[in-house]
C-alpha cells in the first residue's frame, strides 16, 4: 500500500532529485567552517585548504558538460544513479582520509559522482513535469539549490562542533541510501523522439580532456599565485597551458559530430547571458564564504556553530525568495530576476567592505541578508532560462552547461578571491583581506546583472505566438501542456 501510493505520488520524481540535489550542493559549501579543523588535523596549509573544496568544484565543473551529453545517449536515471553510488562511496573515502592529499583526491571523485547527479537534475524535471507543474518543480528546485549552498556552512559548523569534520562526509552515506531507493522506484526513462543512440561511444573524451585540463589550469594557477606570483614561470606556464588547452577545446567541438557543447548555442545572446551570470553569480555570491569563514573563527575565535549561524542569513533570504520566485516563474521574465538577483549580489558584497581590525561578526550581517535576496532571486530563474534559450533536444546539454558555469565560477572564485586575501592578510589584517575580497566579489557581481539585463531576452518564438498566455509560451517550448506524462 505504502509502495503503491509512493510511485503513484506525483512530486515522487521531484523529492528524489531534490535530495540527490541538496546532498551534493551542500557538499560545496559544507566544508567552509570546518576548514581550521580540518587543517589542524591534517597539517594542511592555506593552498591545501583551497584545494579541498576547488578538487570538489573543479571536478563537478570539468565532468558536467560531458556526463550531460553522455545521459541522452545512455539514459538519464541511469547516470543520475551511478552518480549517487559514486558520491556515496567517495564521501566514505572523504571522512576516512588520513591526511589533505587523500581527502584532496576523495573530494575529487566525489565531485565526479555529484557532476552525474546534477547534470541530470534539469533534465529530468523537465522531461517529468508539463506546464505549471514544471513552474512549480523548478521552484523548488531553486529553493532546493539556494538553500544547499547557503546552508552548507551552518550544518558543516554543527556537526564538526558536536562530532567531528568527518562526520561533514559521513552524514551523506544514508541519505544516498534512501535517495538511491527512491529514485531507483520513482524516476522513468522518457520515450522522447530527440533520444540519440549511440552509446558510451557517443561521450566526447577529446572535449572532456581539453575543457578539463583548461580549467584545472587556470585554477591551480590562480591557487598557486599567492605563493609563486603573477610574474612566476610556473604562473605563466599554467595560464598559457589554460589558454592552450581552451583553443584546442574549441577546435575539437566544431569538428566533433557529437560535441559535448555545441558551440553555436552561444551565438544565442541569452544563452549565453545566463552562462555569464551562472558563473559569476557563484563567484560572487559563495567563494566569498570561504574567506569570511576563516575570518570569523581564526580572527574572531568564534566557533564552528558560531561561525555557520553568522552565515544563516544568506541561507534563510536565499531560500524565502527562491520560494517566492518559484510560484511565478512559470512565464516570467528571467532578464530581471537575474539581472536583479545578480546587482543585489553586487550591492551586499560591497556593504562588507568596510570591515576594520575592530570590526565585529555583525558587521557582516546586512551584507548576507541582501546577497541571499539576491541568490534567491536569481537561482530559480537561471535554471529555467537556460533550458527556454536552447531547443528541447539540448536539455542535457543545457543543463550541463548553467551547472558547469556555476562549479567553475566557484573554483576560479576561491583561487582569485585567494590571491586577493593572501596578498593583504599580512600587511593589512585579516580584516581588510576580507574586505578587499568583498570588493572584488561585489564588482563582478554588479558586472554579471548589468550583462544579464543587456543579453537575456525572451526567446523568439514565445513572441510570435499567442504570447499574451504562459500556458502558449510554454507549450511552444515542450509541446502541448495536456500531453500525458510519459513513463
């Protein structure tokens, strides 16, 4: 009985993306406040604690093009639940390591395990859910996202104070468990006719290879530059490495016959608006998190819980709003919601700059109430954007896409903002270290939401027919919105 009303549950399907989606989102930021214990156990220095949430973020961002592109051929639940096996398997690894390398390589192939997951999650709510369900699900889903990577910090402060860092890891084992089953019951493969076959042989390794050696590239350089500086030949090698291994990413997906990112959706100006704001809005909004982490218990000598409760704000506004913002997502304009999400992002990092060697964790308040509006905001929205501004046979790959532009901003984020800390903690303190990072962060912010206000517009063809309806825009998106759900 408890079964047969489980799988007949219409929001099934959603409750078990969302899990496997807060799950992993939270393992981005979860680890912020637990960093000086981590490093006190561990022996790590200042690059080592960067590394253990870029491994993560990297890896996500590198992998999440490919698996996207991989899941149209193989199957979506799938992937989805490789995904859960391998996060579950690599957080065992996590809360078991021995010392920062380890846990810097268990990060990473947990980062592999959450790139399958999350590529998965918008394409699979948009092959679940019609019309204003679909609205609706998005919400949530935003709500889900905003809330993991806010709330990250306090539950990482709760459980490293009251049992250890490790259990930051370990907590993850039996909700993949109950995700794994749910998922396994509830998630259906969709009978769509833009289905490609192909096989494993269909994943593009060439691009996988490029795109992620770019990357990794550019982030270790930028980690390495408060060491080494800009100057250093090692700097210089790995940015020319990036730029290198960048060009040749571009060469081989347009000659590819199955890229994993077809390059001429960026020729579309909202697409690629909403990657620009993806990217910088993690960059903005999250690296920062970091910073004030290590700040507030090193500086301040607050605690782990103290630490993640100075932090709750941005939690609790980015979840309120996104929840706001989901009820009228269904045929709303993104460009403002984005655009706006973003400058308010911008305008709450830049109320943190003024912190002095007598400043206290109040002064950071304001700042993360107007920076979680603006998450709130724009999260929801970009999710629905970026699927609206390609056609429905890209959904893998769009999905991939915005996600990869949200891990890759938080990994470039971390090493820049880190070069911008490391550079003024000594002569300044750490207190103007942190406010030149705000500074920094807030710039790009008010930089990404005036570029979305400019680039992203409604696409075309919601204008040319019936256009005075959400019900119409959507249906010339997905086909007609009294379609049965197929399964």
């Amino acid at each position: 009985m408890i079964l047969s009303k489980l799988l007949s549950n219409t929001w099934a399907p959603l409750t078990a993306i969302c899990l496997g989606t807060f799950m992993l989102l939270v393992d981005v930021t979860i680890v912020t406040v637990a960093l000086p214990n981590m490093a006190s156990e561990l022996h790590a220095g200042f690059s080592g604690l960067q590394w253990v949430i870029d491994a993560y973020a990297l890896a996500l961002a590198a992998l999440l093009l490919g698996v996207g592109s991989l899941a149209d051929r193989l199957g979506r639940q799938r992937i989805y639940l490789a995904g859960l096996v391998v996060f579950a398997l690599a957080s065992l690894a996590c809360g078991l390591a021995p010392s920062s390398p380890v846990l810097i390589a268990a990060r990473a192939v947990q980062g592999a395990g959450a790139a399958a997951m999350l590529a998965m999650t918008l394409a699979l709510l948009s092959t679940t859910y019609r019309g204003a369900a679909r609205g609706t699900a998005f919400g949530v889903w935003g709500a889900t996202s905003a809330a993991a990577a806010a709330t990250g910090p306090l539950l990482g402060g709760l459980l490293t104070q009251g049992l250890s860092w490790r259990w930051i890891f370990f907590v993850n084992l039996p909700i993949a468990a109950v995700t794994i089953a749910l998922a396994a019951l509830v998630l259906r493969e969709p009978r769509e006719p833009e289905r490609r076959s192909g096989g494993a042989s269909g994943l593009d390794l060439p691009g996988v290879a490029t795109f992620t050696l770019a990357a990794g590239a550019a982030t270790t350089a930028l980690v390495r530059v408060p060491r080494a500086g800009w100057g250093a030949a090692s700097t210089l090698g790995l940015l020319t490495a990036a730029v290198v291994a960048l060009a040749a990413f571009v060469v081989i997906e347009r000659r590819s016959d199955t890229p994993m990112l077809d390059l001429g959706l960026l020729r579309r100006g909202s697409f690629s608006g909403v990657l620009i704001a993806a990217t910088l809005l993690s960059a903005a909004a999250f690296a920062t998190l970091v910073y004030a982490s290590l700040w507030l218990q090193s500086a301040l000598g607050l605690s782990p819980i103290g630490g993640g409760l100075v932090l709750a704000p941005l939690a609790a506004c980015s979840l309120m709003v996104s929840l706001i913002v989901g009820r009228f997502l269904h045929g709303g304009a993104a460009r403002f919601a984005i655009g706006g999400g973003l400058l308010a992002i911008g305008v709450g990092d830049l109320l943190q700059t003024g912190l002095s060697r007598g400043s206290g964790w109040p002064a950071l308040i304001a700042g993360f109430v107007v920076t979680g509006i603006g998450v709130g905001l724009a999260t929801p929205t970009l999710a629905s954007a970026a699927m609206a501004a390609v056609p429905p046979a890209r959904a893998g790959m769009a999905a991939g896409a915005v996600n990869t532009a949200r891990q890759l901003g938080l990994a470039l984020g971390i090493g820049a903002l880190g070069s911008v800390y490391d550079d003024r903690v000594g002569a300044h303190g750490a207190a103007n270290a942190l406010g030149a990072t705000f500074l920094v962060a807030g710039a790009a912010g008010l930089a990404a939401g005036t570029i979305a206000l400019i680039l992203i517009r409604r696409p075309a063809a919601r204008a040319t027919r019936r256009p005075t309806t959400a019900t119409a825009a959507l249906e010339i998106r997905t086909g007609p919105i009294d379609r049965p759900r197929e399964s």
